[in-house]
C-alpha cells in the first residue's frame, strides 16, 4: 500500500498557529469545566490549543475529514460523512491533561478517511480546573521500536517479528527481546506498524492480539523495481496482562530501520 498525500489547501497557511487563550470565569467551582470552545486547522496547517493558567486541556470530540461545506472551502468540498476512525483517540493522548497542545491537521498523522477530499480538524475542547477528577496525572505507556538489521524470512514460514531496538519505551511494556508487548493495565491502546521493502520483496504480516488476529497489511512489492513502504493502525481494548506482536504470513524480507512498531494507552 502506498501513502496518498492530498493537496494542501492552503499553502500559505502550513505554519499557522492559532491560539485560543480561555481563562477561569469567576464563580465557576474547583472541578466545574467553562465554556465549550471550538478549533479548527485546514489541512496541512498546524495551530496549537492553549488553556489560561491553573487550567487544563479536555478533549470532547475530535474529527478529521469533512462533515460540512463550508468550513475550510477548497477544491472538493462535496463529503458530508468523513470521519477519520483515530482522530479523537489521538487527539486526546495528545491534549488531555496539558496546557497546551500542538496539533497538525494531516493524513500522515490521522490517516486518509476520504480519498480526493478536502479534510479538515475540528475539536472541541474545555479548560477545566487542575482538580477535575477525570485529568489526574496519567502514567505514560508508548512505545516506538524498530528494526536493527535487514530481516531475510523464508516465505510461507510465519515468525514473530521481533523489532529489537526501541527510540522510547515509556512503561517499560515493550519486550525488544520477544518482540512482544504485555500492556500493564486495561483500556484502550493504539498500535501501527511499518514495513519499508527493497525491490521486488514482499512483508505480509498480521498484528495479534494473545494469538488471535485482529489487523493484517498485505505489503508485495514483488513485481516492483523500486522501494515500498506499507503500514496500518489498529486500536485494541486491552486487559492488564494482554499481549500484542506482529507475526509474518508470507515474508521474505523486512529493511533495517525504516520498519517500525509503535503503540501508546489512550486511556
């Protein structure tokens, strides 16, 4: 599968940072929220949201794609039912709990919903008070981990991958040794894995989840003279000592470095 990057929107606009500045109202209690507030980036521009002091960031709802004409108008405007499927779940691991959070509104980010459709984000916020119960201190589980040296496989012959070097490992969860990763408590998680191959390889491989699979990327780029990168994501409800590898279903090859697993708790 190739990546399918759309036309920016706005071009003059890629480095935009819009920022919304809300303060505490007063009369409002310790765990009361305030307003609900509404922001908006084009595709292919950046902004950042921003809570006023002894504030925090609460993610409502989030949305990439299109499900109105008029916002952000541009060259294909026609969808009304684009919704990107990890939108809010990223979205909310990036904001939840911080002042401030940095957002890009891109397919490389949230995936591509609607092919030759104009996209934009939506989300919609509060600050809420550092005491609101739902925003207490959150223990960070992500991993990024990736592949230290090209992999030969002999096909049909199914293996675990084992991405046996890691860019981060918050939570200690990821196994470079088994290639496995045991989540440390329930809820719900985020995985993605990526395949880069030489030419005329092929990496068909499967996500598990103790055992069972629950995603595949079929990545052959047999008949192909030039390189090739695959990847897809998968959201998985998790219970605290659940596991989740990547094994082969026809291989022959996986390139060093480029090949990549990752996976973070949402919550």
């Amino acid at each position: 599968m190739s990546n399918h990057k759309d036309k920016a929107m706005f071009p003059q606009c890629v480095e935009l940072f819009a920022f919304f500045l809300v303060f505490s109202i007063p009369g409002v209690s310790a765990t009361e929220s305030i307003s609900v507030e509404v922001f908006t980036l084009c595709h292919g521009q950046r902004g950042s949201i921003l809570c006023g002091e002894g504030t925090k960031i609460k993610i409502l709802s989030a949305n990439y794609g299109r499900t109105d004409e008029d916002i952000c108008p541009g060259w294909n405007t026609a969808a009304r039912t684009c919704r990107s499927k990890t939108a809010l779940n990223m979205v909310k691991w990036k904001c939840n709990g911080y002042r401030i959070c940095h957002l890009y509104a891109s397919n490389h980010f949230f995936g591509n919903p609607c092919v030759n459709v104009s996209k934009y984000l939506k989300v919609k916020y509060r600050c809420v008070k550092k005491s609101d119960g739902d925003l207490k201190a959150k223990q960070i589980i992500a991993f990024n981990a990736y592949i230290n040296e090209h992999l030969t496989l002999h096909r049909n012959t199914r293996v675990n991958v084992v991405y046996d070097a890691v860019y981060f490992n918050h939570g200690n969860a990821y196994n470079t040794h088994s290639g496995f990763f045991t989540a440390p408590s329930g809820g719900l998680y985020v995985f993605a894995w990526t395949s880069f191959l030489a030419p005329r390889k092929l990496f068909e491989a499967e996500i598990l989840l103790n055992g069972q699979r629950k995603g595949v990327v079929n990545c052959n780029n047999l008949g192909n003279p030039g390189y090739e990168n695959c990847a897809n994501t998968v959201p998985l409800l998790l219970k605290t000592g659940d596991k989740v590898n990547i094994r082969t279903s026809d291989a022959n090859f996986l390139h060093a470095h480029y090949s990549s697993f990752t996976g973070w708790k949402v919550q």
